[in-house]
C-alpha cells in the first residue's frame, strides 16, 4: 500500500464512480480499477460495493478511508513542518473568518501583518461557525475568526476584549405579526419573552435558557434552527420572535422586520481567534498568532476598553 493507491482510493470514495474518480485523477479507467483491485488483494478486503453505475464503500472501506485522511494529512504536515525549519515566513496563510468578524478586525490585521511580512499571500474562506471550525477540523485552514461561544476543550484560542467587538443580541419580528408590547423603544429586557414563541439558534440555545433561569422564566422556544437566514424567514412569517447578533440583520432585507436590541450582557458575543488544540501549526501562523496576541495585550495596555 503506498501513498497514490490512498489518494486513488480516496478519489473513488469521494466521486463514487470509477469513471469519475479516474478523470478527476487525470487518467484512464482500467489502471485505476487496477489499483483499487491491488489493494483490495494486498488488504485482504472488499472495500467498495460495486453496482451497475456506482460504487459505495464498504465498512471496510469506510475505515480505510478516514485512515488515508488522516495519513495524508499528516503526510502534508510533516512536508510543512521540514518547510519550516528555518521559520521562513512566506506562503500562503488560510484563515477562516464569519462575516461579522471580517468587517470588524481582519483587514487591518491582515494589512499590518503584511507589511511585516511582504512575502505572505492570504487565503479567506468565509462561512457561519459551523462551516470555520469544519474547515478547521479538516485542516483546510489554520485558524479562524468566529464569535463566541465555541468549544474551549477542542480549541486554543485568542479572544478579543468584549467591549471592543461585542455583539449584542436583538429580537426580530414582523411587523404584523409583533409580539412585542414594547414597540416603541429600541431597547428591550430579556423578560419581554416571557411568554412569546422564540425562534432561536442552536448555538445560542443553552446560553438563552440559563439567562431566562436567572429571570424565574423558561423560553417557549417554538423553533430551534442552524440557520439565520431560515430563522429571520419564519420570524417575518410570523412563527415567532427570532433572537439572533445585531451583525446579521443584513442577511434578510425587509420593511416589515423590527429590531429590538435586548439588554442582557450574558447573550452577547464577541469575536475570537481559534485554532486545533494540540495541533502544528506552519511558521507563519505561529507569527500571526504571536502578532495579533501582541496587539490584543497592547489594546488592554492602553486602557481603551
């Protein structure tokens, strides 16, 4: 077994057809059936299923397959750590960022990091939380800018000082369907929900009932959901009352949606660097880390928060 007949494995795994893993791979079909049927020999295995079009794996298979990831990727870090034995600061830098923390801290950071290191080129993948520290566990990037909270076993982590870029939550509704008695303020306590269908997300979900415990009440949460988008959908459908960060209310442009900012510190986020416990990370990144550590502790130093 050696490192193309993984990488031709995996190929198959993904596309799940010969015909499309071998023009993926950029060669012909039979030598790559060859290769599936040498390993397969050499493993004493059957590692896919095969049917008149597709393949599927095995549960041999299947446990190959997260092996080869797993080869492979410590294959492509070993090649990175040999590439940084001198601590030569240049390449690519892959950082992943939610929408929110982008606008608010990484331009300058990524500028003043540049300027230091000219030869450094920047990789921004963009999604929710979700989608960052999936790339993350992946190893497609080295670390991300997400808002809090997020798992402080599996990450390390840099978190920036709350009143700096804090996030505060706001309750959403449509206009015709307001479950709001406090219309005319743009301020509102947590104990206006008291009562009143909440649509909230699953991240925030813990957070919001220890917050309504701390008030005597329990949420009458009528949707839990992984998506803004959906939630603030529902909420101008009138399901309920969506509780999302002030930073998302651009993601659903409507007339009919009011927006009241709930004054309870403990719902509030702010944005913090993360990355893989435990694991390497490329020269560059130990400097960017150590550089935006710096400028965190000189922002505390000067007394601006």
């Amino acid at each position: 077994m050696d490192i193309r007949q993984l990488k031709y494995f995996l190929a198959v795994s993904e596309e799940q057809q010969i015909t499309a893993a071998a023009k993926k791979l950029h060669i012909s079909q039979p030598p790559l059936s060859h290769q599936i049927k040498l390993l397969e020999e050499e493993l004493n295995v059957q590692l896919f299923e095969r049917g008149s079009r597709n393949v599927q794996l095995t549960e041999a298979g299947t446990i190959l397959r997260h092996r080869a990831e797993e080869i492979l990727e410590l294959i492509k870090l070993t090649i990175k750590e040999l590439n940084d034995v001198n601590e030569g600061i240049h390449g690519t830098l892959s950082i992943g960022t939610v929408a929110s923390s982008y606008s608010t801290v990484i331009p300058e950071r990524l500028s003043s990091f540049h300027d230091k290191y000219p030869n450094v080129n920047f990789q921004i993948w963009e999604g929710d939380t979700y989608r960052i520290t999936e790339l993350l566990d992946n190893g497609v990037i080295e670390f991300g800018f997400i808002r809090t909270p997020y798992n402080t076993e599996h990450y390390d982590s840099l978190v920036l000082p709350h009143k700096a870029h804090n996030d505060p939550m706001i309750a959403v509704v449509n206009d015709n369907h307001n479950f709001l008695s406090e219309i005319d303020v743009d301020v509102i306590s947590l104990s206006a929900m008291k009562g009143k269908p909440i649509i909230i997300h699953r991240r925030y979900e813990e957070r919001l009932v220890k917050a309504c415990k701390k008030q005597t009440f329990k949420p009458d949460m009528v949707c839990v959901s992984d998506d803004i988008r959906s939630m603030l959908t529902m909420a101008d459908a009138g399901l309920g009352i969506a509780i999302v960060p002030k930073s998302t209310i651009h993601l659903v442009a409507n007339d009919h949606l009011i927006y009241k900012e709930i004054n309870e510190p403990s719902l509030e986020t702010t944005v913090a660097l993360i990355w893989v416990r435990n694991r390497y990370l490329s020269a560059t990144a130990r400097h960017f880390i150590a550089k935006f550590s710096a400028w965190k502790d000189q922002m505390e130093e000067d007394n601006q928060f």
